[in-house]
C-alpha cells in the first residue's frame, strides 16, 4: 500500500443507504445521541425521551454535543 493510500479496514457499511463510511463516524454518532439525550434530561428532568423534542431543541443539543465531542 502507499504511504498516502488509505486502508478500507477501518470502514463499514451503512445499514440504511449501504455506503461505505469510517467506522470512527458511527462512534461520534452514537456519543453525540447518547450526550444529546443526557443533556437534555441534565437541563429539563422532567423531560423523558418517550415525550419527545421539536427539531429546533433537538438541533440545538445537538450542535452542543458535536462541538463538545
């Protein structure tokens, strides 16, 4: 392989659409869900998860999340 050659071993495929992604990006994904809802249930307790969020609060923590991972 050449030095800049990149090693398709640390990729997957993606379940829904089948495209081939590094497999890095589904560990960001999932920490970013899991500290969006810890954020929100941080902020509002009495929020649970089956009560849902409008895209709006959602984005919002979100955006929170990916700046903080």
């Amino acid at each position: 392989m050449k030095p800049n050659e990149k090693n398709d071993d640390d990729r997957v495929t993606c379940p829904i659409c089948g495209h081939r992604i590094r497999s890095s990006f589904l560990t960001v994904h999932v920490t970013a869900e899991q500290w969006t809802l810890k954020r929100i249930q941080q902020d509002h307790p009495e929020w649970r998860e089956e009560d849902g969020v409008c895209t709006r609060c959602w984005d919002h923590y979100r955006n929170l999340a990916v700046k903080g991972i």
